[in-house]
C-alpha cells in the first residue's frame, strides 16, 4: 500500500537519483509549478541527482529551451531523457521506412526531423502523404482538441496497407493550464484497437528508461548503481514504468488523477487506495503536488 507524504524531502535522501516527469509534476503546460522547482533544487543541493523523463515528442535541447520558457531554471535538473530522441533514434534506423505519413503539427514538431549524429548511415526520411507511405510518425494529434475518432478513416487505409505507426508520445491526454488535450498516445491506441501496429518508445516502455539510464551514468557525478525513484502523475505511464522497471516511486496524485483521488493539497486516503487498487496499480510513496 502506498505511503503517503507531505513533502518529497521525507524520503529523497534514500535515492542517488530521481526520474521526474515534466508536465503535471514540474510544470502545467504554461507555467513552472515553484514549489516543484524548490524541491529539485533542494534534492540536488544535498548531492541528489534529476534525470527529467518526458514523454515529449521533442529532442533534448528543444525540451530544455521550452522549460526554460516557462520558468523552470537549469538548477533545478541534471540532465533529460525524452520519449522524440527514443523515437527519433528508431525512424532514422527505419523501423517505419523511408517514405512517411507525419501526424503532428507544424511547426511545433518539426524538431522530431532533426539530423541525429549518433546514428551511422541513418534512413533519408522523406514525409510524403498517406497513399505513397511506408509507415506513419506520430507526433500528436493534427487537433490536440479534436476527439481521435476522427482519424478513423485515414488509420482503416493505414491499416489495410499493413502500416507501422511510431509513436513519438505514449501519453494519452495532458492538461495545459485548465485545457485537456490529446496526445499521440491516444491515436496510437485507436489504431491499435482498429488493428494495426503501433510502436512505442516513451514510459511505460523500456526505450526511455535505457536513454535515461545512459543519461544518468553520462553525468560525472554518477554513482556506478545509482538507487533510483521515479516522480510522475500519469498511472498508467510515470507509475506503471517504474513498476516495470523494478523502482521505487513517487505519485503525484493532483495532476492528471486529481479529480479520481480528490486532491486539492493531499489526496483524500480512500479515494486514493479506490483509484489504485482500480488501476491495478500501485506507488512506493503518493503526495498530493511535488514539492
């Protein structure tokens, strides 16, 4: 059963380092969230180590400049993993084809295209419409407020060219600010519920914890087996990836489940067990807002 905290500094000095989501935890899509950026600057300040793990379709650095604009200063994490570099690194190995369909909007994505050095002799990726394509890259909704059914027809096609989907964000929704949007992950589960084959490279999977593994022992300041927690709102992404992974973990009840778990400061107790024992799923530690 989840033990519940009032504040993240109660067990952070059982950790080396932290896996932290980004949206919901350290930020809400407009703005940095304070008490979350103290924290982290807190946990580092006592030799704690941030890896942010985000199920963002954006490289690296395009992640870090955006954190940035919303007030999430550098001291306040170590280095990032993001789902897009997972991605990216498997489309120029030509997991999709060479010839692709380009779900996402532009200009905001175009980021995801980026050349990636680390790959030797990667795959020319040429983004061509849906009747001359090899596979799909996913970065998101062409609508983040359009209900994904409406891209029943496009995936019925898809699928019946036996068409690959990559998807670039395994999250199903985020709010940003008041505002509830879809993500990729939502058309990645319709194509799949329609039949077709999707593949994903964001948490829950395995890709990004390897990235954010490889990121964590990058850093020079690394312990050679760091003990590890991962900090999250999303059940069934943060928390079921590091379940998977074998780590500890930290649920932050007043993101995406704030409702679920009647959270205004903390989570009411019974509707917190009644959402996980729903989800079949379980936290090390549960608090209400990371701070």
């Amino acid at each position: 059963m989840t033990q519940i905290i009032t504040a993240f500094s109660e067990v952070s000095a059982q950790y080396d380092a932290a896996f932290v989501d980004l949206w919901g935890c350290m930020h809400n899509g407009v703005h940095a969230l304070p008490d979350a950026v103290a924290a982290m600057q807190k946990y580092r300040a006592a030799g704690g180590i941030v890896v942010l793990v985000t199920n963002s379709p954006r490289p690296w650095d395009s992640v870090a400049r955006q954190i940035s604009g919303f007030g999430v200063p550098n001291d306040a994490w170590d280095a990032i993993a993001t789902s897009g570099d997972s991605a990216r690194a498997a489309m120029f190995r030509g997991i999709v084809g060479q010839k692709i369909w380009f779900m996402g909007e532009s200009p905001r994505d175009d980021d995801f295209f980026k050349p990636l050095q680390i790959i030797e002799n990667p795959v020319d990726i040429q983004k061509v419409p849906l009747d001359q394509a090899e596979g799909i890259v996913c970065c998101g909704p062409f609508d983040p407020l359009a209900d994904p059914a409406v891209n029943r027809p496009e995936f019925l096609y898809a699928k019946q060219k036996g068409l690959k989907l990559l998807c670039a964000n395994p999250d199903i929704i985020v709010d940003r600010g008041d505002v509830r949007e879809w993500c990729a992950g939502a058309l990645a589960a319709l194509y799949t519920e329609m039949g077709g084959e999707s593949l994903y490279f964001g948490k829950p999977h395995p890709p990004i914890y390897d990235l954010a593994r490889r990121r964590l022992a990058a850093l020079t300041n690394a312990p050679s087996d760091p003990r590890i927690i991962a900090i999250g709102d999303g059940i069934g992404t943060d928390i079921l990836g590091a379940m998977q992974e074998d780590i500890d973990a930290l649920f932050i009840s007043g993101g995406l489940a704030a409702t679920e778990t009647d959270t205004i400061q903390q989570p009411d107790p019974q509707a917190l067990a009644d959402y996980l024992q729903a989800q079949q799923t379980d936290a090390t530690y549960t608090i209400g807002h990371l701070r």
